[in-house]
C-alpha cells in the first residue's frame, strides 16, 4: 500500500511546522549565540558580533568544561545502570507475582511514576532535611549517632548520592512498566522448552528473554540516557550543582554559565557540544532505526 | 475482525493480554489449586517478602509527602514522629490554599498544561497515521528526526527563546508558553501513539475500507476507538511533563505574576512558607494531586495502553 | 556606541520633561495623557520591607495620584539576576527595580538602566549618604538612586541571656565566643549561624586584616588564601560551632528571623530591621530583643561589617518612564524615608534624616558598627562572584571538615577567573 499521494505529506505537515518554528529556529538562534560575542549588554541592547569559534576555543580550554563532561558521563552511567537493572529485576518479579501483589505493586509504581518531578524533589528534600528529616531520624534510632543533624547536601558525595536515589527512584517505575509489558508478550512455550533443556534461570534470561527483548531493552536505555543525561530541574531545584560543583553535569554548567554568569554566548557553547556528545553516543542506535525504518515495517 | 483480544476493546486493567512470562506458573489469575501449590514455596515467599519491600520502598516518599501535609506542627517538629500522624489536621491545606494567588496559578498551570497536550495530541496523531500507515519517501529519516528532536537541549533554548518572544511581542504570554509545552511534549507523543497505532491491526481499517469508508471514516469509525486507552496514556505522559516545568516560565513570564504557574511558586516555596515543612508537603500533595487523580482515572487504561504502546515502541 | 549616546540623550530629554512635570503636581499630571489609568509594576526585595509598609505606601500613593495603579510585587532572592536581566532586556519592563547596591554597576553596564543624572538634584541628591550614592554612581552618570543602607549587628534575645546570667553585651570576639559557649546549652542555641552568611565571614576577615579580592598590577585576584583571611574563617567556624545554624545554607533557607522566633536562639547576625521581622511572626517578643555592634579583637574597636543596601533603578524598557520617576521620587523622599527607617531600622539614603533613628537601641547599634564599614570588591564582576556561590560553598566545605587551606585556595582561583572575565 505505497501511497504516492500528498496525504502523509499533509498529515506531517503541523509536525514539521511546529518543529521548525519551534525547535529549529531557536536551536539556529542559539547555534548563532554560540559564535557571536553575547553577554548582558547584548541580550539587552542587541547588536551582537560575530566572534567565530572564540566560545568554544575558551570552552574546550578550560579545565573546568572537561571536569563537568566526565563527570555527566559519569552520571549518566550509573543512573542508567541502576535504572535499567533495578527496573529489569522489578519487570522480572512483577511477571511471577500472584495477581493481587502485581496489582498493589504496579499501582504504587504508577503514583511514583506519576508524581511531579518538583513535588518528587521537594519530599526528597524534607526526607534528608538535617534536622527534622525522617532519613537522619532512622539513621540515629538505629544507632549511627553521627547522622544527628547531618547535612547530606553539603558533602559532594552525598548530595551526589542523594540525587541518584531521586533519578533512580522516578525512573524505575516506567522501565519496568515498559519492560514488563514486553515480557508479557513473551510465549510461555519458548521459557517451557528453556526448562526442559535443564537452563538454569539466569541462562534462561540470557538465552530466551533476553534476546527477545533486545530492542526493548534498547529503546528503554537509549531513552534513559536521553533523560539522565539531560536532567535538569532535580539538580538544580536540589542545589544548584553543588557543593562546590559536585552535581554540575552539562546541562547544568550550560545554564549556570548563561543565565547566572550571563555568559549566554559560551552557555549556548556548551550546550551545542552537548547536543552533539549526545548524538555521538547515541549515533549507533539512531543508525540501526534508520535501517529498520528503511526497510518498513 | 471479532477476533479482537478481550484486552483492546475492553482493557483488563494491569491484567496483561498477550501471553505470560516467568519461571514459574503463568503470570495470569492462577487457578485455586496453582494459588495453594505456590503458597507453600518457600521461593514464593521470599519473592512476596521482596515485593513487599520495593513497594514500601518505592511508596514511601510519597506517603510521607501526605503524612507531613496531614500531621500539625507541632508533631513534625517532635523528636520522634510516627507512621501515622496521631492528629490529621487540614490546616496546612488551608494556609497552602490560602497563599497568595494559588489559585490563579493553579487555573494557569491547567490551562496551559491542558492545551499544549491537547494540541500536541492532535498533531502527534496526525503523524503516527502517517508514520505506522503510510509509506512515503523521507518516512525513514522523519522517525529519525522525531527521536532526535527528544535530545533537544530545552534550557539552552530559555534565552534564544525569550529573545523571539520579545521580538514577537509575546513576552508575559500564556500562548507562548502552551507553544514551548507543546514542542516539548511533541516527540515523545508522536513516538508512543505510533506504537499504539501499530499495534491496531491495520486489517481492521482495510475491511472497513472495502465496505465502502473513505479513509477517514475508516479511521474515525474503527481505529479511534481502538487508539482511545492509547490516546488516554500518551496524553499523560504529555501532562507529567507539562505540569512540572518551570524554567521557561521564569524566562517567558517576567512582569505579570499573575500568568505564572504552579511549579514555578512550588520551587520557590521557602519564600512563602519558610520553616513551615507542613505547609510545603501540602503544597506538594496539592500540585501533585492533579496528575495523580487523571491517573488513578486512567489506570486501568493506561496500564493495557502501556502494553500495546511499549512492546512496539 | 553611537547607539548608546543616542539613548543617553534621548534619556535626558525625557528627564528634563519629567523633571518639568515633577516640579509641580508630581506624576499625576502626566496620567490624562493616557486612556485609563496608569499601571505601575514596582519589584522590591524580599525583606526589604514589612507587608504591612507596602500596603500602606500603595494605598497613600494611590489615593494621592488618582491616575496609578500601583502594583507593588515582593520578589524572591532566588534567581533574581536572572529575572532583573530578562526585565531590563524586555520590552514591557517593571517600571522601578530595587537592586542590591553590589549589583547597580552590572546592570548599568549592560545599557538597560535610564540615566538619572539629570533628576539628582531634584531628588535632593546633595544630601544623600556618600556611601549609598556612590555604588549607584558609574563613570560619573547617575544610575541608582540610594534606598536605604544597613549593617549588620547581633540581635540578641534578652531573656535567654538573663537565663544564662549574662550582665553586659560581649566588646571583644574572645567574650564574644566565651558567653556563647554559656549560651549553647540545653535546648537553647548561643547563636544561630548559617554556614553559608559570607558577609559575616567577611567582616572576620577585615578584621583581621585580609580581603576577599585585591588588585594588583589591574587584576584581581581571590584572596581567601591568605594567612589572615584563614584566620578570619576559622573564627568563623568557632562561632558557628555554638549553636544549629545549617553548615550548608545561608540565612534566608530557612528565613533565620523564623528560627530565632522560636525563642530557642540567643544570637543572630542580621540587619536591625530583622528584629522587626521576628516581631512579626512573634509579636509576644517585643522589649525582649536586644542589640550590640559585632565584637572587634580588641575593646576600642566594633569589628568590620559590610555596607549593605539598595539602590532603586528605573529600566530603559519601563513603558511609563515619568510615572515611574514619580514614584521614584516618592520612595526616596523625605516621608517615605522617615517611615522605612523607623519601621525596618535602615538608615536612611539622607544624612539630614539620621537624627530618626536616635531613639531606636538596634540602630544606635548599626551606627557604631557602621564606623568601621566596608564595601565589596569595587567591579562589575563582583555580582557574578555572589551569583556562583562560591565563597559559600567554601565556607560550607571547611565547616564540613575539608582542609581549609586546600578550599581556600580553589575558591580563590574561581574568584580570580570570575573577576578577571570581561563582560
């Protein structure tokens, strides 16, 4: 059924146009920003000039931007690890629970899932609060009498830990919803044959599920590494990328760089560098869709 | 075409339609004799024991967040607070209620967020028919392009876009901003509705076209109802989105406070209530409350619309 | 360049109408001109003023000028660079500012501030306080007109001294530090400290004789790493030590005057005025608040305070320049003046009104600090130094155990590269 007639066309067409306005044309606007010499006085009385790749020669010079790059790729790593093995074990039990458990456990994933991430970020913050906070009050009743007003944002390796556990937490319930319902169109038959070949449960998910669901697996992580890698209001609503910096991944550094420093022409730098880091490390996957899409389906 | 699995047309809640998983006995409503097998392994203890644990894991910030908005001051302030809040009070409600213009941003945050969704739903569903039914030169790297457009650096856009808006004169705008929500939510729709739309046999729209539809009506009379519980999940995650941004609000709205939204005063929530973690956590229950409603509604829904979307991604 | 000029000029033709119009009925004459009447958004700080103030001014001035609605609006700390530059560079601006007197030079700097050179006379400019007007005074143009000043003093609770025994306020930082320690006990705080109050830090380090920048050879360079800027750090982090302050906030998260409301503190570092917002969440506290000037190391001499204070600026972008210089004018006035100083115990922007605040123990305290007054580093990029928080981050870093001369050293270089960045 090729379809030679206009209608696709047309039915693209408000896509196209809104991405264009809207997301195109800003991105050249600052894809411009980030050539030009953009500061305050600029954004306020216009007339910028052109100062050619000077931003992203004093970006790429300073020690600082390598820093905050390897500490995203960082970030992004553990999160997704975390995420993607913590959902993936979720979906696995979810699959063998008895139905009112699924049931109770599915909901509760869906109201986490569905909680705002501000509203998440402000009960992460009344949790590990120093003083009233629930964290430091079991942490002390269970005999660890330093956590007493423990200030777990102002140490770069708790406020880092902290925010894992807040991505994590939010995170998990889709994958594993999504995993899970991949699972659930997995044939018994296939886990049935698995078993009487003596697998083992670990060699059946290598061998059976696995495979299986290696394109949902790698449509769930792709997109978490979208997501984590471009997290943004936990970080900052949490503390501004810090202590000192600890929690300052890309996107953070491209907006502390602009709209507190009102360096906007080396904030669109950065941000450019990011689009194009993310497209690098995802340019396998976005090259195997293509391939599919090309061949239909 | 009467084939249609039990779980489409009528959507089993969480109840999954396709096939069962798992090691062990199907997945599904086990028989009585299954239940009694199972209840006495010890394997399935531990595995309910370590469900319960990820549940109340996973629960309990959010039922702290209720616990706090609910206990008087005076008990969060206590050396030693309890599960249950001994005297559930409403008065943080009612000072969170009772802050100035909450309401309005309220009204704002709805309006916004309800029209972007809406409009990206529309547009989104105008190309996932193209996409999941058409062939047509360019399909491929169109897809490709949709996926992409998720990588979007958003916060770089604030001052590009600010910039435009001046020159446009739609600075202080809620139209402006419905436009930025929409283009943010625009991708991720288009790339579950297509998923959702692959998953409706395309059998059923040629059988209605060989009974004399046009193409539309084909598509009204038989797709769209099908589309429906997919329609209900992709709009929420739309919604999710929408509701909780709040950078391009601190850009695109600067002299009419009364055009801000709901995220925007929750972030800044110590500037109006201090110390006062009652009313913050009441806050939080109230912004969250919207989103967990629709869900709660769209649950039953959502959770067969999750199936059918996902497993074609 | 040219650009510039042209907009300074045609600014002061502006001013010279206003100033026509000014003279004589004040902003109302202006509003006929206009179909309806005139709405005037006027962004204040938060805890500049009590509610209550801002409701009474709105009111007066309104009634006063029939043709203005005036839409007073409370803005919050966080984020407001980002939300001042977005005002300035907008087309539809807020009509009057208030900006921290650090900040005035930046936002000059970027071309969106109306010049008011031409109006100092007319808002009696030769009896503002040197120290307010000049921070509002770049390259010799006049673009912040001085709203009040205050210095910081130690507000104390007179009750819980009494408890503790304590006859006489501290006169120098070793009693200082003494008659906290017998204040700290119990339930009781000596003194709630933020971890993260650099211009009390900073006095320290006055004190003792460091900085926290200083130019040499025409670039500046962060200084926290010298001996005494040391030495001032950790006599901050002694004090801090007597009581629950947060080590990883400053005084405003949560608000300290809602801490000290309690009734729990028996010392906090805050401008008087924050004795008023104490009394406004515990009205039952009132005569039982004190004051003293922040101990010096020695007896003869308060310690070093910062020079706190606002200016108010009109934007370029303002729709209805005139209205707002008239309100300008009104909350810079003699009136307004005489009320901020004695509602929120500021001194005010004129020297001829100093006598207002003779009576009042918290102001009688400021002036004797305000003696041995200091500004911050004198440069544009100051501001994007308070904008990156770094020295707050060092003081939380140190507070939390890290080497202090490690710390020092990395926030002196970021200090370095932020000052020495061009604009």
């Amino acid at each position: 059924m090729r379809t030679r007639n206009l209608w696709p066309y047309l039915l693209i067409a408000p896509t196209v146009a809104g991405g264009v306005f809207l997301l195109l044309y800003p991105l050249l606007r600052a894809a411009l920003i980030s050539v030009q010499h953009f500061r305050m006085g600029e954004l306020v009385r216009g007339g910028a000039r052109l100062t050619g790749l000077d931003n992203y020669r004093e970006l790429l010079a300073a020690e600082e931007f390598w820093a905050v790059t390897l500490r995203t790729f960082g970030w992004t790593a553990v999160n997704v690890v975390l995420i993607v093995g913590l959902s993936t074990a979720v979906a696995l039990m979810l699959a063998r629970l008895g139905r009112r458990m699924r049931v109770a456990l599915m909901s509760v994933l869906a109201l986490v899932w569905a909680t705002p991430v501000i509203a998440a970020t402000t009960i992460f913050q009344w949790l590990f609060q120093s003083e009233l906070g629930i964290v430091n009050r079991l942490l002390v009743a269970l005999g660890f009498d330093s956590f007493q007003g423990h200030s777990w944002f102002a140490d770069g390796g708790a406020m880092f830990g902290v925010l894992v556990a807040l991505v994590v937490w939010q995170s998990v319930p889709f994958a594993a919803l999504t995993l899970y319902a991949g699972l659930t169109t997995i044939p018994a038959e296939l886990y049935e044959s698995a078993r009487i070949d003596g697998g083992t449960g670990p060699q059946i998910f290598a061998r059976v599920t696995f495979p299986i669901l290696r394109p949902m697996f790698a449509l769930v992580t792709s997109l978490e590494v979208i997501w984590v890698f471009k997290c943004f209001p936990q970080i900052w609503v949490l503390g501004q990328g810090g202590p000192d910096g600890a929690t300052t991944t890309l996107p953070v550094y491209a907006f502390k760089v602009a709209r507190v420093l009102h360096r906007y022409d080396l904030g669109s730098a950065v941000a450019m560098l990011t689009v194009a880091v993310l497209a690098v490390a995802l340019a396998g996957n976005l090259r195997r869709m293509l391939r599919q899409e090309g061949a239909g389906s | 075409m009467r084939t249609l699995p039990a779980g489409r047309s009528r959507p089993a809640g969480t109840r999954p339609a396709g096939g069962r998983a798992g090691g062990g006995a199907p997945a599904g409503v086990p028989t009585g004799a299954a239940r009694r097998r199972r209840a006495v392994r010890p394997g399935r203890i531990a595995l309910n024991a370590c469900a319960a644990a990820v549940l109340a894991v996973m629960a309990f910030p959010v039922y702290w967040m209720f616990a706090t908005a609910f206990r008087p001051t005076a008990e969060i302030q206590a050396g030693t607070p309890g599960l249950w809040p001994a005297h559930p009070t409403l008065e943080h409600f009612a000072a969170a209620v009772a802050a100035d213009g909450f309401w309005t941003f309220w009204r704002n945050s709805l309006a916004v967020t309800a029209a972007a969704v809406l409009l990206a739903l529309t547009v989104a569903l105008l190309s996932a028919v193209a996409v999941a039914r058409m062939r047509w030169r360019g399909r491929g790297p169109f897809i490709v392009m949709v996926f992409a457009a998720q990588m979007a650096p958003w916060e770089a856009l604030l001052v590009p876009m600010f910039v435009i808006a001046r020159d446009t004169g739609l600075l202080d705008s809620l139209a402006m901003l419905t436009g930025v929500y929409f283009m943010i939510t625009l991708p991720f729709t288009i790339v579950t509705l297509r998923g959702f739309l692959a998953a409706v046999p395309a059998e059923l729209e040629e059988a209605a076209l060989v009974d004399g539809c046009t193409r539309p009506a084909a598509f009204r009379r038989v797709i769209f109802p099908l589309l429906a519980p997919g329609l209900m999940a992709t709009s929420l995650f739309g919604f999710v989105t929408a509701w909780n941004e709040f950078a391009f609000v601190n850009v695109l709205i600067i002299k009419d406070r009364d055009k801000r939204t709901l995220p925007v005063w929750l972030s800044s929530f110590r500037d109006v209530f201090g110390t006062d973690w009652g009313a913050t956590m009441a806050a939080a229950t109230l912004f969250a409350l919207p989103v967990l409603v629709v869900f709660l509604f769209l649950q039953r829904r959502v959770g067969a619309g999750l199936t059918a979307g996902a497993v074609k991604g | 360049m040219k650009h510039r000029l042209l907009a300074a000029a045609a600014a002061l033709a502006l001013a010279a109408t206003a100033a026509a119009c000014g003279s004589g009925s004040g902003g109302g004459s202006a509003a006929p001109a206009d179909s309806g009447p005139v709405r005037l958004t006027v962004w204040i700080m938060d805890g500049s003023v009590t509610d209550e103030l801002v409701k009474r001014f709105e009111t007066g001035y309104e009634s006063a000028h029939p043709g203005v609605d005036l839409d007073v609006q409370i803005q919050a700390w966080d984020g407001i660079g980002e939300r001042t530059t977005a005002a300035l560079a907008s087309t539809d601006a807020p009509d009057v500012i208030e900006v921290g007197n650090t900040q005035v030079a930046q936002y000059a700097a970027s071309g969106g501030v109306r010049d008011l050179s031409g109006e100092v006379a007319d808002l009696g400019g030769a009896d503002w306080i040197p120290g307010l007007a000049q921070p509002g005074n770049i390259d010799g143009r006049q673009y912040g007109v001085p709203w009040y000043a205050a210095n910081r003093v130690v507000v104390y609770n007179k009750d819980l001294f009494a408890k503790a025994g304590i006859e006489a306020p501290p006169r120098t930082r070793d009693e200082w530090l003494e008659i906290t320690a017998r204040l700290d006990r119990g339930g009781d705080q000596g003194i709630y400290l933020t971890g993260q109050t650099w211009y009390a830090l900073a006095g320290f380090v006055w004190d003792e004789g460091g900085d926290l920048a200083v130019k040499e050879g025409g670039r500046w360079k962060g200084a926290l790493d010298t001996p005494q800027a040391l030495a001032g750090m950790d006599f901050y982090r002694r004090l801090q030590a007597l009581g629950k302050g947060p080590k990883d906030a400053d005084e405003a998260n949560p608000p300290q005057h809602e801490v000290f409301a309690q009734g729990r503190v028996a010392q906090m570092i805050s401008v008087p005025g924050g004795a008023a917002r104490v009394l406004e969440v515990a009205p039952e506290m009132k005569g039982k608040l004190g004051f003293f000037p922040i101990p010096g190391k020695t007896a003869d001499k308060p310690g070093a305070v910062f020079t706190g204070g606002s200016d108010l600026i009109i934007p370029e972008a303002s729709r209805h320049p005139d209205a707002a210089y008239a309100v300008v004018k009104a909350l810079a006035g003699e009136d307004f003046q005489t009320e901020l100083a004695k509602t929120m115990n500021f001194v005010p922007n004129r020297a001829s009104l100093a006598h207002v605040l003779d009576a009042d123990e918290g102001t009688a305290a400021m002036a004797r600090g305000a003696a041995n007054g200091r500004a911050t580093p004198n440069t544009p990029n100051w501001a994007a130094v308070e904008a990156t928080s770094v020295i707050k981050q060092y003081m939380t870093a140190v507070l939390t155990g890290k080497d202090p001369a490690t710390e020092a050293r990395k926030a002196s270089e970021a200090i370095t590269t932020t000052l020495n960045s061009g604009s």
